[in-house]
C-alpha cells in the first residue's frame, strides 16, 4: 500500500508560510469574485467600508462582514449564486463521494432508509467502509441481528460516523459489535458539509482540521 503522503497533492503538503500565502491569494480572489458578480457581496463589502483589495493578509478579513443564517435565508434559493445559473452542473451531494473516487475507491450511495436492504448491500457488495450517521449505525445493527446475521463477519473494516452527536460509549458499541474502527468526521452544512475536520484510524484521539480551507 501507498504511503498516505504519497496520496496527497503538492498543495496539500505546503508547510504553514506557503500555505498562508496560497490562502491570501485565493481569499483576495474570492472576494473580488463575490464583489464583481454577486449583488448581495457588493451591497454588504460597500455598506461595512470595504472593497475586495483591502485584503492585504489574512487578518484583514476580520474587516469583512459576516454572511449570516438570516442573509442565507432572505436570499435563498438565487440570490447568492456566484455564476450564471446556466453555468451549474449540479447541486447537492457529498465532497467525500467525489474523495474517495480520486483515491481510487469504488463508491456505492445507497441513500437512507430501507435497513433490510442496505444489510443486503453490504452482505452482496462487500465495501470495505462506510459512512453513516452513528445512530442509523446501530439501526442497521439491530437489523443483521434480526436476519440472522453476524455483523462482525462482514467486509467493513471502518465505519466513518458524522452529522449528529455522538459518544464515546456509541463508538464502543459500534466497534464491538461490528469488529471495525469507528471514526468521527465533522462538517457544516452551510458550507462543504462533511470534511471540515476528520479523525485518523491510527489514533482516534482528536480531529484533524483541513487546514487549508479554513482560517
């Protein structure tokens, strides 16, 4: 198997000087973008003082207004939108899908609900891990040992667990009863949703923040 450093990209490898200075120059971009084709940014930046340019580094975004769950709101669906709407593909979906493809991975989204099948799908196709709320987990489960199924003979070997509180003793449980490593990932849907920050196997003592999306 590759080394882990190996997957990562050149950007992904920056020590913290290059990386603050990769951000800087993508900030003042995004800014610039925001102002020149998005109404709300140019009225919000010209009503607090300030034009994309005055991001001379990155403490100067402590000058910038804030975009609020009120102003997401007021503008939904249209009204923040950065590009022509006939220049989008698609909305909605997960980062990790589109990941894991990059690694190479074989990805299988089997939405939600119909526990009996997806106990199914996991007993027929084999993955190797799975990503799923903590709580609908421990719902499928119940469901392998209603069929009759040990779910500790299955093929998972990580669980990767995420969009709502969970506890120590919930992963405790998962990994017993499914003889897998249970990892949490942390996200915000308002913004890249899950990939904020993730857990590694190795040690599950912390989360690791993607620190070059975040300031």
């Amino acid at each position: 198997m590759a080394d882990a450093a190996e997957l990562l990209d050149s950007g992904e490898r920056l020590d913290a000087g290059a990386l603050r200075a990769v951000q800087l120059e993508r900030m003042r971009a995004s800014l610039r973008h925001a102002y020149e084709h998005v109404p709300f940014y140019r009225e919000s930046f010209d009503k607090a003082g300030v034009r994309p340019d005055d991001c001379r580094s990155l403490t100067d975004l402590a000058r910038f207004p804030f975009t609020t769950k009120a102003d997401l709101r007021e503008h939904y669906p249209y009204g923040m939108f950065a590009v022509p709407r006939d220049h989008v593909r698609r909305t909605g979906g997960l980062g990790a899908h589109y990941g894991a493809e990059r690694l190479g991975c074989t990805v299988v989204p089997a939405s939600g609900g119909m526990t009996a099948r997806q106990v199914q799908l996991i007993q027929d196709l084999e993955p190797g891990i799975i990503m799923v709320t903590p709580s609908y987990m421990l719902t499928l489960l119940d469901e392998f040992e209603r069929q009759g199924v040990d779910p500790r003979g299955t093929s998972l070997r990580v669980g990767v667990f995420g969009a709502e509180p969970w506890t120590e003793e919930m992963r405790s449980e998962i990994e017993e009863r499914f003889a897998i490593d249970a990892v949490d990932i942390y996200g915000l849907s308002e913004v890249i949703g899950p990939g904020v920050a993730q857990e590694c196997v190795q040690t599950k003592d912390g989360l690791h923040v993607w620190e070059g999306d975040f300031y």
